[in-house]
C-alpha cells in the first residue's frame, strides 16, 4: 500500500466519522429514564423527546399531572449535556440514537446520582401482580422512625386499579408529585422533576405502611404508616413567629446590582409587604413563586409588595445571582429577588441573618407585613397543587389574608 493510498484511507475515515458526528440523533418518542439510588434500587421516570424546528429537543418529563419541560440541549459528536430548567442540575453523559448514560449532577449541592435512559414505550414500574390492596386515602405517617430527625407526614393517595398518584405533606412542604403502582402487597413511587430524586417503596396491607425513602443516593429513610382520616399535621401558621423582644421584622440584603434593599424602601413605604423566604434549588419553592406570579398577574391593581429573600446553595455570590435571575427570567417573576445567603441553605445559619424569628424551619416561609411593618401572620411551608384539597383550602385561605391587609391599608 503506498503513501497515497493511506492518505486518501484516512480522508475518508475522517470525513466518514465528521458525518457521523453530524447525523447522530436521539430517538423521537417515548423515553424511561433510571436513576440509581443504591446499589440495589433504580427510580424510574418517564420521558418523551420531540425536535424543535432548528433541530434542537424539546424533553418532558411525567410525574402523575406534572410536566416538566425542558429544553436546553448541547450535544458534540456523542456527548450530551442537558441542563434543568430553573434548578442547577444537568443530566451530561453519551449517547446513541436509543439510550443515553451518564450522571445527574448537583454541583452546588456536590451530589451525582448515575443516569441511563433507554427509547420506547414501556412501564414506569413492571406490575407483576393484581393490587392486593387499594391505598385511596389518608395515612398518617413518620420518616427516621426512633431518631432524632423523625417527622409526621401526611400521606394521600388515589388508587386505580394497579396505578397509584399521591403525595406526602410535612410541616415544611409536600413531596410533591408522585407516580406508581401497587403490585401484590408492594407499594412503589417515584418522582424526578429536575432538581429532586425521589423513590418510595414500602409493604402494604389494608392498613398499614411499611417502606424505605431514597432521596438521591445521599438520603435514606426508613417510614411507617397507618390509615388515619382524620389525621391532621399541624397548623403552618402556628410553627414560626416572632422572638420575645421583637416587635417587627425587617431586613437588609442585595440585589443584583449591589444595592442594598430594606422594608425603608421607598418600594415597601406604607404599603402590606408579602416576604418569601426561599432558594431557587427548592421545588416546593418554585411552586409557591408560580403560584404568586399567576396572583399578582390576575391581581396587577392590588396594593401589596411581593420580595423574595433567596437563600442558595450556590458556592459563589455570582452563581447564586445567576440562578436568581434564570428563575425570574423563566417564570417571569416581576417581584425583587434578594440574595440573602450563598454556599448553603443551612438553616440556621439563615437564622442569623433573621435574627427576629424563632427559626426558619422551612423553605419556603411566608411572612405577611401590614402597612406599618407589623407581622399580620406567618405561613410556613408550601402546600402545593399536589395536595388537592389542601391547596385549595391554602388558595381561599391566602386570598382573605390578602384582602384583610390591602383593607386595612385602604381604610388607613
């Protein structure tokens, strides 16, 4: 063979393998993604991928009514990186036309959970068996049973059939959407919606729970539950208040600009203020946002000031105001967002920067300010459209709050 010869060889190679960088795509349809949780256990989610008209993917991810969309795709040759919506996650690996490995990683959080996803319709969980039970209905239930940490949660569920939908509540927030089956006597859920990893897998009985929580690969919890109807968590108004000696709440933080913004701001003078205590990592979070941005959208004659004091994972100032103005921008947010506290959410750590409350048990906390800086009521935790019937209740309950403190401003 002579020189010539190798050379045109490996022309054709190299352009050869340029096509091939340039014509590998993923498989349009319906998609099951796994994430490892343990050595032994898998979370499964489900997923479609469509293209865009410039060639780009559209991803959305089922969790029982949610969809999560997402849409921002880098591929070079067969490396892919797919990056979370509003939180800081990104799924990066490889991929071929039909699967795609690689990690889901946290970086602020230092968190990565390994990630493969493979094309074509198939069950989130294989049913094995009929349901041996139905689980429709409220159960009380306790996380870290006999440690310190232990915590109530309130479990609700509809069942159809094999299919189950629900969630947990817990003073601080709910677990969001959860999707899965009974199959025999083994209840199994599972949630992925962008930023937390959730799998539920517990034994069943007409009364009776008994499973394991696996929250990513860095938490698991063992959990008990008991058929209970009248169960009840307690009141989320009552968890946080105000510290003997402390008569108003205040604050001092940043804003993107560098500006310092404080309640003596001519934005907040004499006017009801609505304080979120929040981080744009936390998905119960992002629900109460959506659920202010779409009130004060319906509402954009109502005399009351919306800000937000975001506590973030973020290690640096600039990554943390990064993802605050990602969430704005995404959600529309038209409210301040303060940067707060950067490189943890520790809570509390966050106490000391709001010194005045007995303590920040929850992200998010919502503190309602009457025209003269008085606290009207604290809310904790976020109840949202997962709950059902508890979110309505919260949507009647904030509406009156609302209307109490913009009268009281009007008739003042």
């Amino acid at each position: 063979m002579n020189r010539l010869t190798l050379i045109l060889g490996g022309v054709i190679l190299f352009l050869t393998a340029c096509n091939n960088e340039k014509t590998l795509k993923l498989t349009e349809g319906d998609w099951l993604g796994e994430m490892e949780v343990s050595e032994s256990q898998q979370l499964p989610f489900e997923f479609t991928l469509t293209t865009t008209a410039d060639g780009g993917y559209v991803m959305k991810v089922y969790n029982a009514e949610e969809v999560v969309t997402i849409d921002e795709f880098t591929i070079n040759g067969d490396s892919i990186n797919i990056r979370m919506p509003i939180f800081d996650g990104h799924i990066t690996g490889t991929f071929t036309p039909k699967k795609i490995t690689g990690e889901f990683i946290e970086e602020s959080k230092d968190r990565k959970v390994p990630f493969v996803a493979t094309y074509g319709a198939r069950d989130r969980f294989k049913v094995v068996n009929d349901a041996a039970v139905n689980i429709s209905g409220i159960w009380e239930t306790y996380f870290s049973i006999n440690k310190e940490d232990e915590y109530p949660a309130k479990g609700i569920f509809r069942q159809n059939g094999n299919k189950v939908k629900g969630t947990f509540r817990t003073n601080t927030g709910d677990y969001r959407y959860l999707d899965g089956v009974v199959t025999g006597d083994s209840l199994k859920l599972s949630a992925f919606d962008g930023s937390h990893v959730f799998l539920f897998l517990a034994q069943v009985t007409d009364s009776t729970l008994n499973g394991t929580f696996y929250s990513g690969e860095h938490t698991v919890q063992d959990f008990l539950g008991a058929r209970n109807e009248a169960f009840e968590l307690p009141d989320s108004n009552e968890l946080t208040f105000l510290r003997e000696g402390y008569d108003t709440f205040d604050f001092s933080f940043p804003n993107s600009e560098g500006e310092m913004v404080s309640l003596q701001d001519s934005i907040f003078k004499d006017k009801p203020v609505l304080v979120q205590i929040m981080g744009t990592w936390c998905t119960n979070c992002l629900d109460e946002t959506r659920f202010y941005v779409d009130f004060i959208n319906k509402n954009p004659d109502i005399d009351i000031q919306f800000v937000g004091l975001a506590f973030e994972y973020a290690k640096t100032e600039e990554k943390a105001f990064e993802g605050i103005k990602r969430l704005q921008e995404r959600e529309e947010v038209p409210y301040p967002i303060l940067l707060a506290q950067y490189g943890t959410s520790n809570k509390q750590r966050a106490n000391e920067k709001l010194p005045m409350l007995n303590h920040i048990l929850s992200y998010p906390t919502s503190i309602y300010l009457n025209k003269k800086g008085g606290v009207h009521k604290i809310h904790t935790g976020f109840n949202g459209p997962a709950t059902g019937e508890k979110f309505d209740e919260f949507k009647l309950e904030f509406n009156k709050t609302i209307e109490a403190l913009t009268s009281e401003s009007a008739e003042n």
